[in-house]
C-alpha cells in the first residue's frame, strides 16, 4: 500500500553528508515529498527528517540502504500516531484593507502569526501538521497566494523516548 | 604511507600527477611498497581490482586531481558492482583552491558517491590516518566494496604527528538469530530438492569449503552466477554449469524444479533471474546474504539469513541431515545429460576448442581474466574454473577493457601464470597497457579470440534487430603479431585448427607477456540464451538447426 512515511536519521556532520543520502533517493527511484536538516545537540551530529511516499518494500529498502551508508548513524521510521509532525510556512497574501480583516479571522482560527503586513499583502507565519497547514493554504488561496516558503516536516517521537538511545 | 605500511600494503597502481607529487616523493623513501605504473588511470584502478580479485587483499590505487581521479570512475565503478575491496587515493588541488575551478580540480567525492562504499576529503592532516583506516576497514568489512580518500595538496605537503595504530579486525557483520539458523535448518532437511545458487559472497568470504560439504551432504545440484564461478568445482559432477542469460539449461530446469533455492551470497541480478517474477517460484527461497539490503530487494526470500557466508555455513551445517534420497540428483544427471553445453552451443564449437586448448597447456594454478562479450560467456561456460579467485571478470558493470588491466593486478599479487581472453573489440580499448606488462615482465597471456566484430552486440543485432549490424563490424587492420614485438612482448597468430595445442605450448613457454591472436567466425554465438526479460523457461538452445 502507498503510503506516507517519515524518517529521522541520524547522521555525521561530514561534507558531503547531504548529497549522499538525497543521492540514494535519487539513485533508486524513491520519492522524497519533504526533507529537512539541522543540527543536533552535538554538532557532530545532524538530524535529517525525511517525509516519503511509498509501499511497506520501498521502505525497507530505504532503511536498508540508508544503513549501509558509513555517515549514518541512526535511522528511526517515525509513526504519525506517535510522533509529533510539524512544519513551518511561511505565505505571503494578497490581503488589500477590504479583505484584511477576514484573513485575521482565520488566522486566529488556525491560531497562525502574522508576521509581516503591509498595504497590498502579509505574511503568515504556520508551524503545525502539514495537514493543517494544507487546510489552510488552501483557504488562503481564494484571497491569493504570491508566495510561499515550506521547510518540510520535522518531528520527534512522543514520550519520554530518543533517537539517541539504542 | 605509514599508515599504508599499517595496513600491509605491499603493492599500489598508480600514475602520477600534479597533486600527488608530494605523495610520489614519499613513496621514493619507501622501496618495499611496489609501485605498478600504468599507462592510463583506468587500468591502475583495473589493476588494483584484479590484484584484490586474486589475493583477496585490497587493492590500491593512486592518481591525481581532475582527470586522474575522473579516469578512476570506471575502474571504482566496476570494484563497486562486483564487491571488490579496494582504495583509492587521489589528490586534490589546494584547499584555498577547491570549489574556484581550478586546474585540474574535480569533486571526485562527488562524483564517486553513486560508485563507492564510501569516500571522504580530507581537509585536516591530523584526520588523515584515520580517514585511511577508516578506508581500509570499510573497503574490507561487512560486503566489500571500493573507498576513495581525496587528499589537497597542501594536505599531502604537511606533516603531521603519526601514531601507529595496529589495523581494526575487519568484521563480519552478522545480524543472524539462532531462530534465523534453525528455521532454515528446518526449511533444508523438510526439502526433497534443494539447489544451491552460490554467487561472489562465497568467494569474498572464503567460504568454498563450507559450500561445499553443504553440498555433498544435501547431495543437491549447484550452480553458480558469473561472479560465483571457482566457488564450487566445474568438474564436481553436482555442478549444473552457470545459471542466467547465458546459463546452462540443466541450471534454468532446477531453478524452476527446485523446492527450496539456497542463494548463498548472490544478489539476484537480473542476468540471473531474468523475469523476475517467474524466477524459481514454486520454490522457497532461502537467501543469505552479508548485505542485509540484498535480502527482499530483487528476489522476495522466504528465508533470510544475514550474514557472512563462511559464518551462517559453519553455523547451518551441524544441523543439517545427510540426505540419502538420489532421486532429485538422478533427474538432474538426466537433464545434464540431455542438454549438454555442446548441443546446445554448437556453434561456438571452435571457441570451445580454442579456450580448452590453451587450458589443456596452461600451467597449473593459471589465473584467467576476461574483457566483456562473447568470448567472456565462452570463458565461463567452456574453462574448468576449480579454485576460486581463479576466474577475474567483470560481472556487474561489464566493463570493456577490464580483463587486462585486472591481469595485470592479478599476475602482480599472485606471480602465477595469468590468462586475459579477450575479443578484438576488448582488446583494442586496453592494449597499451601490453607496455606495463612488458616492463614488469609480467606472465601476461592475452588471447584474442578474433571475429572483427562486436560479437555480443552482433549477436542481438541479428536476434532482436533484424541482423542491421549496425557500427558492430569491426575489421581492425591491426597485424597482431607486430603489435605484440613493437610493445616489446611476444606474438602468435593461430591459423589452422591443429596448431592450437602446439601454439600454447609455445605460449606458455615465453617468459613474459604474449599475444595469442585466434580468428575465429562472426557467426558463432553464445548460446543458450534467455532473452532478455523472459522466463528461464524460454531459453534458446540453438538458433540454426
């Protein structure tokens, strides 16, 4: 069954680091729907968050491969029932001073910032599941999006759980 | 260079250049590592293939920066898809200098990412000695594969502080469960015809005396893939001949007769199984495997074992019964029987005759490399390959213009008789590195099975593309024989059938390398054949009747 898949992985902080582990998607056909990296608590370590569509098999290939590469360290599939999924997003819209105050409106439905205003548009600023950021861009569309910038999900198991742990 | 003394590197290929000068100067303090200069990187990186290929050891490979590490990509590439340990060493220009184009500048770390195990860039003298460690463990360990470090030249120029440090032990790997080794053994001794398919990993492993008595206690049928050949002898009468597109029938009748495959360290290439999903599918697959990757990836396994495959034999064989039943061996005898390679290749009767010919005077322990084509899928069906790392080809990549550079390698680590058979079309993308071979004395055969065309293209030109010989007629002018004494080696035509024995004699008489030139006709095909994509079960065994 296609399906969503999230993966955290672990890595060494080395040139090249990147380009190695997109490179395997690439390389073998797997779809790469998001990704983000950034350090970790070490910097010696960063933290990759994948997000990847595909069946039970491609997965097990992708771990499995992921785990030949000598720069990983870790991999952990991470369930959407016990993780949390963020992603951030910034959206600048088309909001002329008729159609303002609706747009604040559903910010505060979504609970979202506005971080930047002026008197053609504004910038929004989600940080929540790509579910809910989709909800609302998708609302957001009919005021008109000029642009939009999305980091990709990042996420972290629930509990008192870590990659860090064997 | 220390470090590479650490690891017990006694031999490197390589040529020199901009950057690595600084390392060629502290090679000239060290007399006991034997440095091989070739005439092109292409064939060091073949060379240090080869030399891994029939000692074992990894090979070792420097060149420089730009074009130097680019003519590598090849040779890396083959050591990747074959599993062959080996470490290459490039530079690179200045650190102030890369990422500005500079002369001779390449990210060869880049490039090499799809092709290596692993690659690194150095960019601090005091990690060098780990990165070169690190190099030798990785190439080594788990499934082996090629490394590559990039080296600035600055980086090469400093001098850092040098610990000795003993080598890591190069691990196995094994992430098998006692629950893994029984189930299997549960699956052998349930099974009333069980055939073995042994690929590379046997090799790698040095696990051929484990197959072996695996064998004779399953009294079970063995084939093996391209890169298996020497795992198990071809003169065993167990042995069905080599599985795949240009496998034996007897091979294709057990894989889709078997009840349980045994797959010992071979990855279900698509020459193997050719359709996949028709591959052996009425029976239970049992795959072992060092690359836990390999396990489901082409082949789904019913049983997996991951892990070395000396270790998971050691660990089946106790618990294997003694089968006493001949009825499967009888039918297989009786399928050997009834399709021999020769009815089915009677075409290639006079490749045949040639390649047994010149086995027949071979010295004994003779180490046999391949170029790509037909004469190779000749050399793998007609050779009697008993020991392993006795047979050297390129398996996966199919790389034109391996077999003599990895001669050469394997002459150098095994100081034994070396054979390169090879087609006219091999040979003419090679053949300066007859000079390195001639400077090292080296006892380099080539045998040129010459037809004057691209046989293996010809052939599925006349197959599957109504015979429009396309750019595949070759007819090269080149005077052999001159060829060979212009290079400082020894030539021999072979033009009348009865002389074969004779010309070999003489041969293998020369000290040094020869070239044993044979015509052969732009007819004969490598038969049988499973085309490709279809089920074994579609095998062509002769095309003229």
């Amino acid at each position: 069954m296609i399906r969503r898949y999230v993966l955290s992985i672990l890595v060494k902080n080395t040139s090249g680091v990147l380009s190695k582990v997109t490179g395997l998607f690439s390389r073998r056909g797997y779809n790469i729907r998001s990704l983000s990296v950034g350090e970790t608590h070490d910097p010696k370590i960063s933290r990759i968050t994948i997000e990847l569509i595909g069946d039970e098999a491609i997965l097990e290939q992708i771990q499995k491969q992921l785990a030949k590469l000598v720069d990983v360290v870790k991999i952990t599939g991470l369930r959407s029932k016990s993780s949390v999924y963020k992603e951030l997003v910034l959206v600048k819209v088309k909001s002329s001073a008729k159609k303002r105050a609706s747009i604040i409106e559903l910010c505060d439905i979504f609970r979202t910032k506005i971080v930047d205003i002026c008197a053609e548009t504004m910038i929004i600023e989600m940080a929540g599941s790509p579910e809910k950021n989709d909800a609302l861009l998708k609302l957001l569309d009919e005021y008109g999006i000029i642009e939009l910038s999305r980091t990709g999900i990042t996420a972290l198991q629930r509990g008192a759980v870590s990659i860090h742990e064997d | 260079m220390e470090c590479l003394k650490e690891q017990d590197v006694d031999t490197v290929f390589g040529f020199p250049g901009g950057t690595v000068i600084a390392l060629y100067n502290a090679l000239y303090d060290y007399p006991e590592i034997n440095h091989i200069l070739t005439c092109h990187e292409q064939h060091a990186a073949h060379a240090a293939d080869g030399y891994a290929r029939a000692t074992g050891k990894p090979g070792v490979v420097f060149a420089t920066s730009g074009p130097g590490a680019t003519n590598l990509v090849t040779g890396i590439a083959t050591a990747y898809m074959d599993s062959i340990p080996m470490v290459a060493i490039t530079g690179n220009v200045e650190k102030k200098n890369l990422g500005k184009d500079s002369f001779q500048e390449i990210d060869i770390t880049g490039v090499t990412i799809p092709i290596t195990k692993h690659n690194v860039i150095v960019k601090e003298i005091s990690e060098l000695a780990d990165a070169i460690r690190e190099a030798f463990y990785v190439a080594q360990s788990g499934r082996p594969g090629p490394v590559l470090v990039d080296v600035p030249k600055d980086i090469t120029i400093m001098e850092g502080e040098y610990e000795p440090e003993k080598p890591r032990e190069i691990a196995h790997q094994n992430a098998f469960e006692k629950e893994d080794i029984a189930e299997a053994i549960r699956a052998i001794n349930a099974s009333e015809k069980p055939f073995i398919l042994a690929g590379g990993g046997v090799i790698a492993a040095g696990a051929e005396k484990e197959l072996h008595e695996l064998a004779k206690k399953l009294n079970a049928p063995v084939t093996m893939t391209l890169m298996g050949l020497g795992a198990f002898p071809a003169g065993d009468e167990q042995y069905t001949g080599m599985i795949g597109m240009h496998g034996t029938k007897t091979s294709a009748m057990c894989a889709s007769h078997c009840d349980l495959l045994i797959t010992i360290g071979a990855r279900f290439s698509e020459r193997v199984t050719s359709d996949r999903a028709k591959f052996a599918k009425q029976a239970n697959i049992l795959h072992i495997d060092v690359d836990p990757a390999e396990i489901n990836k082409n082949i789904n396994a019913d049983y997996e074992i991951m892990g070395n495959a000396k270790d998971v034999l050691k660990a089946l064989l106790p618990g294997v019964e003694k089968k006493e039943d001949t009825a499967w061996m009888e039918q297989v005898r009786h399928w050997k029987r009834s399709y021999p390679l020769d009815r089915a290749t009677r075409n290639a009767r006079f490749p045949k005759k040639v390649l047994q010919a010149m086995q027949d005077e071979a010295p004994e322990g003779t180490v046999f490399t391949t170029e790509v084509g037909q004469h190779q899928m000749w050399s793998a069906q007609f050779l009697r390959i008993d020991q392993p790392r006795q047979f050297i080809s390129s398996g996966g990549l199919g790389t034109m213009g391996f077999g003599l550079g990895a001669a050469i390698g394997a002459a150098v680590g095994t100081g034994r008789q070396v054979v390169n058979i090879a087609g006219d079309g091999s040979f003419h993308m090679n053949l300066q590195e007859i000079v390195t071979a001639v400077k090292h004395r080296l006892p380099v055969m080539i045998l040129v099975l010459n037809n004057n065309v691209l046989g293996m293209v010809r052939q599925w030109q006349k197959l599957f593309f109504e015979q429009r010989y396309s750019q595949t007629t070759l007819n090269n002018p080149t005077d052999y024989v001159k060829l060979a004494e212009a290079f400082g080696a020894y030539g021999i035509d072979i033009s009348n059938e009865r002389d074969l024995h004779a010309a070999f004699k003489k041969a293998f008489a020369h000290k040094g390398p020869v070239i044993v030139k044979c015509d052969i006709h732009e007819d004969e095909n490598v038969l049988p054949m499973v085309p490709g994509g279809k089920p074994l079960d579609d095998i062509i065994l002769d095309l003229e009747k």
